[in-house]
C-alpha cells in the first residue's frame, strides 16, 4: 500500500502539469486567433475593406527608426495559432502514447 501511494501522486502531479501545458497551448491558439481577427476587423473601424494592411515610420529610443505595419500583428495572430494547435496535437499524441503503454492495447 505505501509503495502505491507515490506512484499515484506520480500520475496526479503528471496529469496536472499535462493539463497546464495543454491549457497554455489553448490560450495561444485563442489569443492567436482574437489577434488575427481583430487585426481585420480593425481595418472595417476605419472604412477600408477586411484585412487592409496599414502601416507607418516611428522613431525609437536607441533603436533609430522603424517601420510597423498591421500585417505584423495578423503574422503574429497565426504564428500563436500554429503554435498552440501543434503543441495540443503533441500533447495529445503523448497521452495516447502512454495510454497505449500503460493498458497493454496498442493499435
């Protein structure tokens, strides 16, 4: 019975840290996606049809100028997307995995 006990608290502490990891990778690919969609929404508030890209010069402290366009920000919204939708198709590859191991039933 004392020996079961830590290999119990071995899967809880396992289960909550792939819960975790799984839930950073569901808030990118949400954040990703309210980022791509407002970036076009954005160009509708200022009377330019959907995903109309803007952009402008800034001078930066140490840095000297630079250019910033809106596509930036859409660019940014997918890259989060991919990111997480990946890592949740690997953590969800990784729990089938151990399963598999874990029953004996390997498909």
């Amino acid at each position: 019975m004392a020996d079961e006990e830590p290999r119990r608290l071995g899967h809880r502490v396992e289960a909550v840290a792939h819960l975790a990891g799984q839930h950073g990778a569901q808030t990118a690919v949400h954040a990703g996606l309210v980022i791509a969609l407002l970036t076009g929404v954005a160009s509708w508030w200022f009377g330019r049809p959907f995903l109309t890209s803007a952009f402008g010069h800034f001078e930066l402290p140490l840095i000297g100028e630079i250019e910033l366009a809106t596509a930036m920000l859409f660019d940014l919204g997918v890259y989060l997307t991919v990111v997480g939708v990946v890592m949740l198709i690997l953590a969800t590859l990784a729990l089938l995995s151990r399963r598999c191991v874990e029953t004996g039933r390997c498909n």
